[in-house]
C-alpha cells in the first residue's frame, strides 16, 4: 500500500506543471548595459534588482512574476565575461541574448522579448552608403567583444577591432579609429547620444535580430515553458505595449 501511495505522489508532481519546480528553485538573471533594453539607474556597470531599468528589465521582472518563478536580478560587466558564465551555471540565465543559428544549441530560451536590427555606422557628415555587407571589408570595423554582431562578423571571416565596452567605439569612431562601427539599433544611436554624440550616418543595416532570455541548458523545461507562457500572455494583453510606450 505504502508503494502505492508513493508511486501514485509522484504521478501527481509530474503530472501537475507548478509541482515539477521545487520550492527552493531560484534563477540568477544576469543583464550588462544595453539601453534602452537594460541599464543601471546610476549608469555605472554594476547594479541589482530596482536599481536595473529598461524595456526588456521590466518586461522579464513581470514575466518573472507571472510565472511564480523566484529570481535575482543583477547587471554587470562585461558581457564577454556574463556570456560564459551562464552557460557554466545551471543555475542562470541572460539578457538581452541575440537569437543566431549558431547559438541555438548553446542555450534554452525565451522570447523574443524584442526586435532589433544591426548597421553599420558612420561618423556624421559622412557620404559612404553600402550596398552589403562584402564591400566592408576595406575597412576598419569596430565592434563590441563576444556580442552577436561581433561573432557574426567573425563567422564571415572579418577582423572587427573588438572593445570591451561598446561605447568605446563612438570615440574611437570619431577619433579615425575605427571606419565604421558596427552595432545594434536602436542600442548603438542611444550609447552615442549618451556621449554627447548625435548625427551619426547608417552605412548599411545588414541584419534583423530578435532579443532573448538565454537560459543555461540544465534549466528544468517547466521553467522554461512557464516564463515563455507568461510572455505570451503579456504580448496579448498589452503589457508589452504598455512597457514600449514608457521608453520609445
């Protein structure tokens, strides 16, 4: 009788979705500054839980909530060193993750949370106009370490001058540095005003992309599939236009 009873508990926690989570689980959500999807209050490159803004920092603290998973929040940097991290602990997912073919397989994910596109950029002023992504190769690319635009112009044999941070490369854009730089937007126009810098030329938008939460290949699918229900659901109802309206 007593195996009974046990066999027939453990059916009911499969069968029943919130039981497959234990009560304990809690994620470590990782996020860097890339505004206006996440960033600190203060700007600085450290920040936790509140003090963390953004279009898709609030849509992930609701989907969060909705799907009754507990979670920590914290920004830091850089995103070269966060990257890898999530994809050693079982424990900890990712934002704002470029979706590629290439890193597909390294992650689960949840999303989109957002669309973006990438380009090419151009000190003010400048005449250069592209017509793909070949004719860039006569010139000095600047890009951000181990982002997605980055790897991809990797994956296409280029050499982009790699910063740690992407706001480097408006000075090193306007310092002749660099030829070009190239970025994400709206990300890259919005680092830039932050410089004190406006104007700048798009040379070629070469690529629509779509803004993830990455999540560590151990995480449970319930969780997964809670936090991309809960998404949906705020797609439906508005709360995702609602959080657009308070940025754009």
């Amino acid at each position: 009788m007593r195996r009974l009873f046990v066999a027939v508990l453990f059916m009911l926690a499969v069968g029943s979705g919130r039981a497959a989570v234990p009560e304990d689980y809690k994620l470590v959500v990782l996020t860097e500054n890339f505004p206006p999807f996440n960033m600190a209050a203060d700007g600085k490159n450290y920040a936790a839980d509140r003090n963390i803004s953004g279009i898709n920092a609030d849509i992930v603290r609701e989907m969060f909530k909705r799907a009754g998973i507990n979670y920590s929040l914290t920004l830091r940097f850089p995103w070269d060193r966060i990257y890898n991290q999530v994809l050693e602990h079982h424990d900890q997912a990712l934002f704002s993750t470029t979706y590629t073919p290439e890193r597909e397989p390294m992650f689960k994910w949840v999303g989109p949370l957002a669309s973006t596109g990438w380009v090419l950029l151009a000190p003010p002023g400048s005449s250069l106009r592209l017509t793909s992504l070949e004719e860039a190769r006569q010139y000095r690319i600047g890009a951000y370490r181990n982002d997605a635009v980055s790897q991809h112009l990797e994956g296409k044999g280029f050499e982009p001058v790699n910063s740690l941070r992407d706001q480097e490369n408006v000075s090193k854009l306007l310092k002749g540095q660099i030829d070009l730089w190239a970025t994400t937007d709206p990300v890259g126009p919005y680092l830039a005003k932050q410089e004190g810098v406006s104007g700048l030329t798009t040379v070629l938008r070469f690529n629509d992309a779509q803004l993830f939460l990455a999540l560590n290949k151990q995480t449970p699918d319930e969780v997964v599939n809670r936090l991309q229900k809960a998404l949906n659901d705020m797609k439906s109802d508005g709360s995702i236009d609602a959080i657009l309206r308070r940025y754009l």
